[in-house]
C-alpha cells in the first residue's frame, strides 16, 4: 500500500508542538552521538586516522534529520510520553539505518569490527569504497521506517 504524499504532509502539519520538539532534539543528539565519536565534529576525546569525507556531513544532516523525524513518531499527540515502540512500523529499519549510517560516516581504519575484519589494508581498500553504499542503504531504511511510523500515525488519526 503506498501512501500519497498529500497524506504524509498532512499528518506532519498536524503534529503537536511535542512533536517538533522531541524531532529536533533527536536530530541534534545525533548529530552528537555520532558526530562526536567519528570525530566530524573535533573533539580532543577522539582520533580519526583517516580524513572526513566531502559526503560525510551530508549524510550526518539527512541520517540526522530522519532520525528525529522517525524518533518523534514515539511521541503520543498531545504529550511528551513515549509509546511502545512497535517493530511492524519500523523501528528495526530505523536502528538499523542509524546504525549503517554510523558505520558510513566512521573512519574506516578506526573501526574495530573492520579493522579485525579485514586488517588496516582491508579496511581501506574494501569497508572504505563501500562506505558510501552503506550511507545510502542506512538513508534509504531510515526512510522506509518513517514512512512506516507515519502510515501507521494516519491508520490512528483515521479512526
């Protein structure tokens, strides 16, 4: 079943202020979650062998935004409570496209897993050209969760 986007748009204009604020707060914690630790953002408390790259911060913004706009389907209208997450609306593409998405923007030699994987050399030559396959792939399935979360959010409004 596919959704129009008229729908889509109508369901986000109709969110609360609780909403938008819990929306935010999710884009900008993982800016920082992840941003911090894959040192996008210097800081003296990590170390990156390899240099940032010119796609990195794009997908930082766009993971970044979903992730809030995916976090904030958590939000009950009208309050700032959570509800119970549920795993037929996305939120296993959601971590696992947050995850990926870290994983893209990482140095690929500081990774542990690839690093141990594939040694310094296997981790430029191979995860590094494959960083920009995972960035798209973590994008695409944080937008297959909040396309899930909001189908499920117009089934609740409609009744």
């Amino acid at each position: 079943m596919t959704v129009p986007s008229a729908s889509i748009r109508s369901v986000l204009r109709g969110w609360p202020p609780s909403r938008w604020a819990a929306a935010a707060g999710g884009a900008v914690g993982t800016i920082l979650v992840v941003g911090l630790p894959t040192v996008l953002i210097p800081n003296s408390v990590f170390a990156r062998a390899v240099p940032v790259t010119w796609w990195a911060w794009p997908t930082l913004i766009v993971t970044a935004v979903l992730a809030g706009l995916v976090g904030a389907t958590y939000v009950r209208r009208g309050s700032t409570s959570a509800e119970a997450p549920s795993a037929s609306h996305g939120s296993k593409a959601g971590m696992a496209g947050g995850l990926l998405s870290y994983f893209a923007v990482g140095c690929p030699v500081c990774n542990k897993i690839a690093l141990l994987a594939l040694g310094y050399s296997g981790a430029l030559r191979w995860f590094a050209p494959a960083q920009p396959f995972l960035a798209l792939l973590g994008i695409g399935l944080l937008a297959y969760a909040l396309h899930r979360r909001l189908r499920g959010d117009m089934a609740c409004v409609s009744r």
